[in-house]
C-alpha cells in the first residue's frame, strides 16, 4: 500500500492558528493508522504566500517517501487545503490526492468572514483576484475527491460556503461526499460532545480509508 500522509490545516482566519484544529486532528488520524502532521502555514500573509508554503511543504513529504498527500483543513484553513488541491501550476510533486474541509471559507466573493479576506487579498481587491481564491471558480474535472462538512447554524462561515463548493463539485462529476449538519457553532473541531456534528469523524474516517485504498490512476 502507498505510503499516506495527511496534512493537517487549522484555522483562524488567517490571522492565528486554533489549537483545537491542530493537534487533536493529527491525533484523531494517528488512531485511524494515518501518518499526519500540522503545518503552521504564514499568518498575517497576502495570496499566494500560505499556498506557496503548503506546496513547499507537500514537496518535502513527498520527498521523504509520502506517495499520497492529503489535506484536511478548518475554516480559513479548509480555504487553503482547497487552494492546495484546486489552484493551477502546482508541479507533480505539489499536488494533492484527496481533501477534506471542515466548515471551510471557499468563496471570497462574498462578505462572510470579511477579516480573512481583508488578510489574504487586501482592501482593493479586485473581482478578478476574489473570484482567482474563491474554490468554487478553480474546480475542474481532474480536481480531487472532496470530503466538506458544515452546521448549518454557523454564523462565521455560514453553510453557503459549502454549498457552493459543493455545487461546483458536482457540475464537474469530481468524486466527493457532504454533510451539513443541523446544529453547532462554528470551529467544532473534533465536535466530541457536540451532538449529531460529532459523527462528522466517523463518516471521514471511512471516506479517508476509502481513498487511502483506491489504487493511484
């Protein structure tokens, strides 16, 4: 079986990393037989310099033997995991073969989470730049399989985010699995105690083994 290792996203909107996004996941993976690791990615950072540090990241695993990588990212981080596997000119060795977001921002053309965008792309962005770092617009047919989960009562990132990601998936026939829960704040994490959101890791651990099992084409 290839090697797997999976990188592991929090969020903050990229302005700080949630401790409860970082090592809890590389934990909850390690007890799932996952190799993972946190990568702080740069805070405080203008587009593209957290992307370009997450490729640098995924070339050194793939280096040191890691056949697969994959991401899983939370919120802002989720922004970046889906930056990962769907923005173009990442080299052979840069790419990702499966993602998992977790109540993620995948659209900057609309005014939820306004500081993160404020972060990433400055003021003035133009339309052309927010549409460039909204997920849904990089989505292609060779995209990688996608696990996304949301609440629907999440105010910071409303389920929208997902939804429209979701639907850009779909228009293109790229394998991927969603479930938006009723109830829940946002930055869950884990979500252990946090009712039905709390099963959000059993469905991904066996979407995660599925992916790890599916043969390299």
């Amino acid at each position: 079986m290839a090697a797997t290792h999976v990188i592991v996203l929090p969020g903050g909107g990229y302005a700080t990393h949630a401790p409860n996004e970082a090592e809890p996941i590389v934990d909850w993976l390690n007890g799932l037989g996952v190799e993972a690791s946190v990568f702080r990615y740069p805070l405080h950072a203008r587009h593209p310099a957290p992307l370009e540090a997450l490729r640098t990241e995924i070339r050194r695993l793939r280096h040191h033997g890691a056949e697969r990588v994959g991401v899983i990212g939370f919120s802002a981080g989720g922004h970046l995991a889906g930056l990962a596997a769907l923005a173009p000119g990442a080299a052979l060795d840069a790419s990702v073969r499966f993602a998992v977001l977790g109540y993620a921002i995948t659209s900057m053309e609309t005014e939820t989470y306004r500081p993160a965008r404020m972060i990433l792309l400055g003021e003035d962005a133009s339309p052309d730049v927010r549409r460039a770092t909204s997920l849904d617009a990089l989505v292609t047919p060779s995209a990688p399989p996608f696990f996304l989960w949301h609440t629907a009562e999440d105010s910071y990132v409303p389920p929208e985010h997902t939804y429209r990601l979701a639907a850009a998936l779909a228009a293109h026939d790229v394998p991927h699995t969603v479930y938006v829960f009723a109830h829940g704040p946002h930055s869950l994490g884990l979500a252990r105690g946090a009712g039905e959101a709390a099963a959000w890791t059993t469905f991904a651990a066996s979407w995660i083994a599925e992916q790890i099992h599916t043969p390299a084409g």
